[in-house]
C-alpha cells in the first residue's frame, strides 16, 4: 500500500500554462517595497521636510528676481549701428587727372581725394580777372567826370544866369541910347529947319545984295552942317534901335543858354548814374572772377569730413559732371555714430529719452554703454515705398515697430572699431 501509494503520488500531473504577468515575482515587490519604504523614511525625516521648504522659498525668490530682471528691460534684436554716410561729388566738369584715395582707405577732412584737369579754369581766371581789371578803370573814369561835371555845369547855370542879366541890362542900355538918339533927331531936324529957313531967307537978301557974299556962305555951310547932323543923328538912332534888336537878340540867346543849363541836374545824374552803373559793372565782374577762382578751387575735390572712402566709382581719365557721385566717406567716430532700435510699439510704454542702454554687438562681442536720445515720429513702415493701407474691409492689426535712436556714451568706442550696419542687441534699462 505504501508502494503503491508512492508510486500513484509519482505519476507527473498534467502542465497547466499561467499567464507571466500572474506569476509571483517575490524579488520585485521586495524591490518595490524597499524603495517605497525609504521614500517614506525619506519624506518622514524633519530635514527633508526642512531641505523642500528652503529649496521652495529659493525657488520662488529666484522666479520673483528673474521677474524683476526680466521687467527691468526692454531689448530687440531688430537693431542696427547707424551713421552717417557723406557723398563726395564734382562741383565742375573735366577730366580726372589724378586719384589719391582708395576703397576702406581712412582719409582726414581736408584730404585732396580727386583732381580735375584745372587748364580751362585757370585760363577763366584770367580772363576774368583782365575783364574785372577794365571794369575797374571804367568806374574809375566815370566817378571823375562826377565832380568835372558839377563844376562845368555849375559854371555854364552862373554863366547863362549872367547872361541873361547882362542882356536885360543891354536892352535897356539900348533903349535908352534909342532915346537920346531920338532926341538927337529931334533937334537936329529943328537946327536943320532953322539952318534951312535961314538960307532961304539969305537967299532972297543975296538977291538983293543986302547982305555980302560972305554971309550967305555962312548961312548955306549952315544949312549943309544942320542937314549933315540931321543925317547923322538919324543914323545913329537907327543905330541905337538895331543896337535893341541885337541887345533883344543877346536876351533870347542868354535865355536859351539858361534853358540848357537848367538841364545840369540831370546832366549830372546822368553822370552819377553812369558813374554807378560802371561800379556796379566792376562789382559783377568782381563776382565773375570769384566764381571762376572758385571754380578753379573745386577742381581739387577734398574730403568734407575724416572716414572711410567707401563705393568709389571715379577712376583716373574720366570724365565728370557737376553733382556726379564719385565716392562715400563714412565717419567712424563715436559722434557719428548710433543705434536705431526698432522696437515694437507694445514696448514703448516706459522707454522715454535719457534711460540708459547696453549695447551688445555681434562682430566684436562686446557691450557699449549709451543712452536713448530719441524716439522716432512715426513708425518704420510709414517711410517705406509702398505704407500699408488699412481701409480695405480685411484689416489684420499688426504690432508696428518705431524706431529708437540710441547713442553711444562718450569714450565707449575705440577707434575705427564700429560700421554702421553691424547687427546690435540693445538693452534699455528702465529701472536699473
């Protein structure tokens, strides 16, 4: 029975497959149960209690600081260093006879960049300077005949005034002689009545040889002398009336002369007008010179400022015209140069002038201090070629950028050590 018994217990039993998921794993859940038994001692211990809520207060004050610090600027990345760029251009034509600069070349102000062939202009100046020449011995002689003909035609006024006098005082003169001669005439026609009457009468008494011959002699000398003196004194009054034609004749000339020296004011203004017209001709040839003097002077083309010679399209034997581009010259100090910042609007609202800025710059990796001087009057895409229009029915708001000038602060740029166009990120520090 027992062998028997042993033998039936040890027959193999059919195998029954069970699922791995449901077999026992009795190292992993002592596993599972260490670890959760060392959390729990792990979160138990005062110390971690203690370790979680400093870790959580520095948490908290490095998120409350981050804030602060995060808040306490405003930054873009769509900013660049800005300059000024100065054109050098031909201010006359002509050749170019010599170039002295080079692309990147540094140059001073005042350097000779260009010079054009001067031949034509120095023949100008010397024109203009023999006509200026001649204009001035015009003048010259124009503003001596002033007083020249102030005395002539001051004298010619006095002496047609005395003329004019002086006729007057003839024709009375004349006309007083008339007179006497009249009365001349008068009594020498009386005396030649008597002297006639008288030989009439002795006539008749010759006749009858009362008288002598002697007598009667007398009385025809008598007749024939009072006859002549009559003659005589009629001539002379005719003499005395033709003296008052000529004295009246002498009055008209005096009056014309006095008439044509009245006009010496004008005379004379139109001497001084003449005077000041030949000045005035010196003075525009003077002007003609300068600008051919200057002219000669523009044919050396010198830099207006101390830069770069940048984009230079002149070269030696061409031919240039006034306003020509020839070169650029960029500045490179730090009063010429500055940051514009395009900002978006929605930044603007503590930026003001004045707040200070750092300025980091990607070609030499440093940050430059400077400040905000300026905030532009209207947005970037009000100056470009082609500004929105936002009256279309589809209208999309889009955050505008307005740009912010920020300059350097001063002894912040080495020398030659910024171009405008280099990429920036500024920092403005609204409460620093």
């Amino acid at each position: 029975m027992d062998q028997t018994s042993s033998v039936t217990e040890a027959k193999p039993q059919p195998e029954t497959r069970v699922p791995q998921s449901q077999l026992p794993q009795p190292q992993a859940q002592h596993d599972s149960e260490a670890r959760y038994q060392r959390r729990a001692e792990f979160f138990s211990n005062p110390r971690t209690k203690w370790g979680l809520i400093v870790a959580g207060l520095v948490i908290l004050t490095a998120v409350f600081f981050l804030w602060r610090y995060l808040g306490s600027y405003e930054s873009t990345d769509d900013a660049q260093i800005d300059g000024h760029v100065n054109s050098v251009s031909a201010r006359v034509s002509g050749h170019v006879v010599k170039l002295n600069v080079e692309d990147n070349q540094y140059v001073e102000k005042g350097t000779v960049l260009v010079e054009i062939d001067p031949a034509d202009y120095q023949v100008a100046v010397a024109q203009a300077r023999a006509e200026y020449a001649d204009a001035q011995a015009q003048a010259s002689a124009a503003g001596i005949n002033i007083p020249i003909t102030d005395v002539s035609t001051s004298s010619q006024l006095s002496g047609a005034q005395a003329g004019v006098s002086g006729a007057k005082a003839g024709i009375a003169a004349a006309r007083q002689q008339f007179e006497a001669a009249k009365s001349q005439v008068a009594e020498a026609e009386a005396n030649n009545t008597k002297a006639q009457n008288d030989l009439v009468r002795y006539k008749q008494l010759i006749d009858k040889q009362e008288i002598s011959q002697q007598q009667y002699d007398q009385a025809v000398a008598s007749a024939q002398s009072a006859a002549a003196t009559l003659r005589a004194a009629r001539a002379n009054a005719d003499a005395a009336a033709a003296q008052i034609e000529q004295a009246q004749s002498k009055l008209q000339q005096a009056g014309a002369d006095l008439r044509t020296a009245g006009t010496a004011p004008q005379t004379l203004r139109v001497i001084r007008a003449r005077a000041a017209s030949a000045e005035a001709n010196a003075e525009r040839k003077k002007a003609e010179l300068d600008q051919a003097e200057l002219n000669l002077l523009y044919t050396k083309v010198i830099a207006p400022v101390s830069g770069m010679v940048s984009n230079r399209t002149v070269e030696v034997g061409q031919n240039v015209q006034p306003g020509q581009e020839m070169m650029k010259i960029i500045p490179l100090d730090e009063a010429n140069l500055w940051v514009t910042a395009n900002f978006k609007e929605t930044q603007l609202k503590s930026i003001k002038a004045g707040l200070p800025a750092d300025i980091a710059v990607d070609a030499t990796g440093k940050i430059y201090q400077g400040h905000v001087d300026s905030i532009a009057g209207a947005s970037g895409a009000r100056f470009s070629l082609l500004p929105p229009e936002n009256a279309t029915g589809n209208y999309v708001k889009v955050v505008q950028r307005i740009p912010v000038k920020i300059v350097f602060d001063k002894d912040q740029i080495k020398q030659h050590e910024l171009r405008p166009g280099m990429s920036v990120v500024p920092k403005v520090w609204i409460s620093k």
